[in-house]
C-alpha cells in the first residue's frame, strides 16, 4: 500500500490541511494518507503548541469520518524532537508492506535542505509538494524524488490565525471542522 505521510503540529488542524489531504488523496497513487502529529517539532517552539493529546483529539475528530485519511501519533512514542528522518526509518520498519511518501508544501521543501539527514529522506522516498503562491521551490525542485502539484487549492489560513481569533473571541466557523471547533470551544484551548 502507498501511504502518504503529512507532518504537522496540528495546532489546531484546519480547512487548509483537510483540503491538500483530500485533494492528494484524490489526484495521487497514494492508498491512504496519514496525518503525522509531531508533539515537538524542532523548528518550533514548545510553549505556542497546545497540549499533545488535546491535538490528536481535535485530529482524529478531523478526520474520524473521511475514508483515506487517518490520524497517527507515532511520534508520540519516540524521542523528542521528533525529526522527519528518524520517523520514517521507524515506520519502514513497523510496516514493511508499505511504501512511505512524504507530503510537505514548497516552502518548505525550499527548508528541506536545513532538515537532519534530509539526503536519506531523498534517497528512500518520493515527496509530494504542493505549491504556495509566491514561493520560490529552491534547489530540489528538479530533484528525481520530488513530485510537484500545482493545482492543489490552498487558502490563505493559517493555525496562528485562527489561535489569535480564539483569544480575541472570535468565530472560527468554517475555518476548522466543527467537532473541531467544539473541542476547541469546551476545552478553552488557546484563550
């Protein structure tokens, strides 16, 4: 089975990433797409993200009722910072049966080359990218690996945004799902 795998802290999962999940999962080879919770991301700072498993409940709420998407914590159970690299060399070796392709959009496939041992990440897999307006997709574009989309819908928003127009007390109907939205609403997250 060919899984996508697209890497975020979800904090909190919006319309934006629903949208690039459901149109690579439409318009790909891809069997199924995961979305990965990164607890901490090392370009990140700690203290901006909301509680660990109060993300995954906002994420597998997200996605409890799209077929082909699916929520996975499996950072959860490996050393913190979680790198990309390290990841995907625990998932090959979880499930053998599967091919991993790594999504990410073209800024920061313009990063990738910062990224811990990002030439193995290359080397064994393909990554999917889609484009952002007005962003520049840097060295790799070209790169035998890499597999652009540039038809994929992309909104201007944002998780910063939408965190910002909780605290301000704000509505953010139809920015997130609304089992999304209630969980965000009843735990007071991000006031």
């Amino acid at each position: 089975m060919k899984v996508g795998l697209f890497f975020g802290s979800f904090n909190p999962i919006h319309i934006g990433h629903l949208m690039i999940s459901s149109y690579l999962l439409q318009h790909s080879p891809l069997d199924e797409l995961w979305l990965v919770l990164s607890p901490h991301n090392p370009h990140k700072e700690r203290k901006t993200l909301a509680d660990d498993y109060l993300r995954l409940e906002m994420l597998q709420a997200a996605v409890e009722e799209e077929p082909g998407l699916k929520a996975c914590a499996i950072e959860f159970d490996l050393p913190k910072p979680s790198y990309t690299v390290d990841t995907l060399a625990y998932l090959r070796e979880e499930h053998p049966e599967h091919e991993f392709v790594l999504l990410m959009g073209g800024d920061n496939l313009r990063s990738l080359p910062k990224w811990k041992n990002y030439e193995q990440i290359l080397a064994h897999h393909a990554i999917y990218v889609y484009k952002r307006p007005k962003v520049s997709l840097g060295e790799l574009e070209n790169h035998p690996s890499i597999h652009l989309f540039a038809e994929a819908p992309l909104v201007e928003i944002s998780a910063t945004y939408i965190r910002r127009q909780v605290a301000n007390g704000g509505s953010i109907r139809y920015w997130v799902p609304d089992a999304v939205r209630e969980i965000i609403e009843k735990s007071g997250v991000y006031r």
